[in-house]
C-alpha cells in the first residue's frame, strides 16, 4: 500500500514539474528572503484572521519588491498559527514589523 502512494506521489510531482503554470508561479515566488515580520494568531477567530487580512493588504500596498506569507506551524490545542511574511528588501520588514507593534499585535 505504502509503495503504491509512493508511486502515486512521484506521477503527481512530474506532471507538476512538467506544468508551466506552476512553474511560473513557483519562479515568481523564488527570491532570496532579506527580512522578516511574524505574527503569530488563531486563523479560526474572525478578529485575529482580520489583523492577518490587515497585514497582507498592508504588504500589497506598501512593500517595494516581492514578498510572500507563510502559515508555518500550529501550536498545540490553542491551533495558534505562526505567519511569516517574508521580504525580498529588508526595509520592508522593518517597516511591517513597526506597523504591527505600533497597533500591539
């Protein structure tokens, strides 16, 4: 059974290696990360999952390069998500980072 998921996996890693609209989007998406901001929330309480809102617009309109969120780990019971936005300029984190602790989150 293991072998045959195995099997299955690699079949769906070719074809996505074979695709160019992933590879597109995986090209834009590669850059060497300069800077970070993190925050860490509970995606599941509507008040937290609009700071995180809050935040990616904040990096849509004010960050100069390119950057990406990452949901990186859940925290025991609590299901506290760790978000990493990570810049391609590490002005860019520095200011996110003053724009969230300057509103305490």
């Amino acid at each position: 059974m293991a072998q045959m998921n195995v099997q299955s996996i690699r079949r769906i890693v070719s074809r996505m290696r074979a695709d160019q609209e992933i590879q597109k989007i995986l090209a834009r998406n590669a850059f060497a990360v300069a800077g970070t901001a993190t925050m860490i929330l509970d995606m599941n309480s509507r008040s937290q999952d609009y700071r995180h809102r809050l935040a990616n617009e904040w990096c849509k309109a004010h960050a100069t390069g390119r950057w990406r969120r990452r949901i990186c780990e859940r925290r025991g019971n609590a299901v506290l998500d760790t978000v990493v936005f990570e810049f391609e300029h590490e002005a860019n984190a520095v200011a996110l980072r003053g724009w969230l602790k300057a509103r305490g989150w």
